[in-house]
C-alpha cells in the first residue's frame, strides 16, 4: 500500500481515494504566483503550475506536495531550488 497527500494506492490497483488541492491563504498565493505559478481549478480540484510543467498541491492542513520535492522540508525551500533548477533549463534555451 502507498499512501501520500494525494491519496492512497494499493498494490493491486483497486483502492484509490485523493485529496483535493486548494487554493492556500492569500501569502500562499501571493509566494507562488510571483514565483510564476498558476492557480487551476478543474471540477473542486485545484493545484498550481507553471509554464514548464512543475505542478504544486496545497492542502487544508498545511501540507503540500509536488512531483519533485529533491527531500525539500518546506514550499519556501522547494521554490528556491526550483528556481535554480529552471534557471538553469532556461538558460540552455
């Protein structure tokens, strides 16, 4: 059984419930739109992303989740590795 904020997965591939993503407080959206991320929201789901792919999940509870969190603690954290990451992506295009 894998369990994580976005839901939970059994091996077999029968169970699966997921958290909905939100929006967060209006300093999360602020932080993350500066930052070049967009808020979505498709049917109560809702999560940011940016241009280049990179997708963020707030959660009620204070939590996050993203595809890639390279052993990141906090959002602050992840977006200051993100943004040396895309630096870099962009910097070769």
């Amino acid at each position: 059984m894998f369990d994580s904020p976005r839901g939970r997965f059994s091996a077999c591939g029968t169970a699966w419930s997921r958290h909905r993503g939100e929006k967060g407080t209006e300093e999360d959206y602020r932080l993350l739109t500066s930052k070049g991320f967009q808020f979505v929201e498709v049917n109560g789901d809702g999560y940011y992303v940016l241009p280049e792919g990179p997708i963020v999940y707030l959660y009620p509870n204070g939590e996050w989740d993203c595809e890639d969190p390279k052993g990141c603690e906090t959002l602050e954290e992840y977006l200051a590795y993100l943004e040396l990451y895309l630096t870099a992506i962009r910097a070769r295009f």
